[in-house]
C-alpha cells in the first residue's frame, strides 16, 4: 500500500536505542537490524527537513513497584553507561534527545510540545522494545491525534510471538504498519512531488 509522507510535518521517534536494550537478545529483528534501520530513517528524514527524537529510559524506581512480573534487577550498580544511547545510533545536531521515566514516551517529558511547535501531524515511531515502550508511546501519540506509521523492523522485542501479535493486531488499529524500506520511499516520493 502506498502512502506519502510530508517531512516537514513528520517525526521520527525513537525508543530506547540503549545499551540496556542493545545488548539484548530480540526477535524477530536483531539488535543490529533495528539500529541498522533506525538509522536509516533517521539520516533519510533529516536530509527531507524532517525532525529526529530520540527517547531514553531511566526508571530505576519502576524496578520495586509492587507488581506480579518485576522487571529482573541484576547484582549491584548497573554499569556507568547503562542507560545511555548508543553511539552507533547518530545523534546529530538538530535532534532532540528526551529522557523518560514511564514506558511511554509524553508522560512527564516535553516530547508533546516539541511536536506541537514543530507544526507535527505524523510520528514514525520504532525503537526497543516493540510492546513496552514502543507501545506504550504509540497509544499516547494516537490518543493526542497523531498519524501514527510504525516501522515494523526499525523496532523488536525479547519475543518475536509478542511482537508480531502487537504488529499484527494491535498497530494496524492505531495508524500503519510499514517496512523502513516503504517509509523511505514514502519520504522520497513526497519530495519528489514538491519538486
């Protein structure tokens, strides 16, 4: 299915690309893949005039709220560079990096007024992990009124069954699920309109 995208009026938002979620095993995309991708995205919008976000975690805290399925809590202090971004990802100048202490991406940060003031109407969202934080995010991006596009191997999971029941039937409800590969060419063809 074909569609356009107007880099002007489109986001990328990126999630967790961190050490944490890096060193992973994920599915059905590697580690490798999902930045591969990622990247990708990221250096094809920019070069169209469109905006980069990258979004970290910090939630130390959300490791002793009393819940059924703790997030594991590994021996000691976690390395100094846990949390950060990895290199590989390409932060540039121009881009915006928040930080967030929930799953989602708007809760308690500034990302909602940066779209806003950015005149943004659609978010391509990807990252790590396809059904926490990435969902997470999309939920509140399509409750905001965001046209939300998801690319599917620009994000992963520990577990390829969750992440292809969230893609499957959860996103396709919330906006579309494209490959980076479609969502160039959707950014490509726009360009080549206004030209």
């Amino acid at each position: 299915m074909s569609f356009l995208l107007d880099p002007k009026t489109t986001a990328l938002v990126l999630i967790d690309l961190q050490h944490i979620n890096m060193a992973r095993q994920l599915a059905p995309h590697t580690s490798a893949t999902v930045l591969a991708n990622s990247v990708t995205l990221a250096n094809t919008l920019r070069a169209a005039g469109g905006t980069v976000f990258f979004v970290r975690a910090e939630f130390m805290e959300l490791l002793d709220l009393p819940v059924d399925a703790p997030f594991p809590r590994g021996e000691g202090a976690p390395p100094p560079n846990f949390f950060d971004l990895v290199p590989e990802a390409g932060i540039q100048p121009g881009d915006y990096v928040l930080t967030k202490r929930q799953w989602g991406a708007f809760y308690g940060t500034e990302l909602e007024q940066r779209l806003r003031r950015r005149g943004i109407k659609t978010m391509v969202i990807g990252g790590i992990a396809t059904n926490f934080g990435v969902e997470s995010t999309a939920r509140e991006a399509f409750d905001l009124g965001y046209e939300v596009v998801f690319a599917e191997d620009a994000m992963s999971c520990p577990s390829g069954e969750a992440h292809g029941f969230v893609v499957n039937h959860i996103f396709p409800r919330m906006g579309r699920v494209r490959s980076t590969e479609q969502i160039v060419a959707a950014l490509a063809t726009a360009q080549s309109q206004k030209a």
